[in-house]
C-alpha cells in the first residue's frame, strides 16, 4: 500500500524504518541517528569524568558504544531521544499509569514500537484503523480492532519489549484518505493481512449520503434530488457533515486520485 509509508529492511536499520514508520514521513536517516547516539556518549562521558574513578574513565574511554555500532544498529535510548524532537515519549507497556489504557489499547491509544533482538517495528493507527508497519514484511498489514489486543500478547509472550508512544502524532496523508476510504483486508477474513485502499472515485455528495446511511443503520438511497452539476458557493452543506469531515473528503478524493 504505497499511501501508508513502509520501509523496506536495509542493513540493521531498523531503528530508523521504525521510527519513520510511526511518523509516516522519512524524517530520519542512519547520519542524524548517528549524531543523536554520538551526544549520548558524549553526555555520558561527561558523566563518569565528573564522578568516575580513574578505572572507570579508562574503561569508558575503551569501550564502543553502547547506542550504536557499525551495523546500523541504535538503542533505546537513540530512538526515546529522537522522539523528544517531535514531542513524542515512549512508555513501557506494563507501566502501571496504562493499567486502563491496557483494557480497550485499539480506542485507547494511537501507536506502539515494538522490539524483541535488536529489531524494532511499529503498530500504529491510521485514519481508524491499526496496522502493523514492518520492515521486515513487504508492506503494512491490517490489524483489527478485536485482534489488537491479542496481538499485543501475542507479542510479550514471545518476548518482545512493547512501548505505548504518548503525544501527538504528526498528520499524515494518509488519516485523510483512510477516514474516507477505509482499508480493506487482502484475504477478506484475516485479523492481520495486508492492507489495499480502493481509490475513491465517488462524487463528495455520494460519500456524505452512505455516510449518513452507516449512522442510521440503513442501505444508502439515491438521493431524491441531486444538487446542480456546478451548484453556487452558497449551496448548503448536509448538516451532518462538520467542516472538518468535508475537509476531510475534499482532501482524501485529491490524495488518493494521485496514488
């Protein structure tokens, strides 16, 4: 699905596809991960020089670091930091402040970073709806709302280390399309499968009517009089959709008819 941005592995960059993923935009590279893990060696040696032992500073000046290395690999503590730039934090699953959130996580939250031998992954929702952004798989896949719980126990029980990503995620082009459009499953019955989105081809009017149809809990009809073809500026919007929902459509037909 080439409207959800997803990497594809490269190396041990896994670090950097993770967190790209869970801002759907290739905002960091291996060289700006890099300089982040260089100042955390350097806070660090600042640290043991100024209350270390002389066999401490010698064994800090010897060692390799312990936030990256010539893989391509980052730790923890790279990625927590280059979060901070967007505002963003990370807090372990079992954290005793998401005892609620753990409950109902798919209304709950927004994303998590996954991470289990040095490989990190992303689970993040989108428009409304969850899915898994690996670089390890070909392309992102539909997570459902029931299945994300289980998933995410799934996932500590084979030993993976799950962070809760605190904060607001920047907008991407995708929310908009995918409120609108939503994904689809391509197997059609999976839980977790990859994800296709139909390009929306129908007219803002034909959206707003199924729309109001799926809230009364009916089949939508043809409308009994359609509006003119190039009705006025003054033509009046249906009032059950808010500015910010025609916003919304107007954006997602743009997006996707350049997909």
């Amino acid at each position: 699905m080439d409207l959800i941005h997803h990497e594809t592995q490269e190396g041990q960059l896994c670090a950097k596809h993770c967190l790209n993923a869970l801002l759907q935009t290739p905002v960091f590279d291996a060289i700006q991960l890099a300089d982040i893990a260089h100042q955390l060696d350097q806070e660090e040696g600042r640290r043991i020089q100024d209350g270390g032992t002389a066999t401490e500073i010698e064994e800090w000046q010897r060692k390799p670091s312990d936030n990256m290395d010539d893989s391509g690999f980052f730790s923890v503590q790279v990625i927590m930091k280059a979060l901070e730039v967007y505002g963003l934090t990370a807090r372990h699953w079992n954290h005793p402040s998401l005892s609620t959130a753990r409950q109902n996580p798919a209304s709950s939250l927004s994303a998590f970073i996954c991470n289990l031998n040095e490989h990190w992954f992303t689970i993040r929702k989108i428009g409304l709806q969850w899915f898994n952004i690996d670089s390890c798989k070909s392309g992102p896949t539909l997570v459902s709302d029931t299945f994300l719980e289980v998933y995410l126990k799934q996932l500590e029980l084979e030993g993976y280390s799950i962070f809760v990503i605190l904060g607001d995620l920047p907008e991407c082009a995708a929310d908009s399309v995918l409120r609108v459009c939503p994904a689809v499953a391509e197997s059609g019955s999976s839980s977790s499968s990859h994800a296709v989105v139909e390009p929306v081809t129908e007219s803002v009017e034909e959206i707003r009517r199924k729309r109001l149809a799926r809230l009364e809990g009916g089949n939508p009809a043809p409308p009994s009089n359609p509006p003119p073809s190039n009705p006025p500026s003054s033509y009046p919007p249906p009032e059950y959709v808010n500015s910010d929902e025609e916003d919304d459509i107007q954006r997602a037909i743009r997006l996707s008819l350049q997909q």
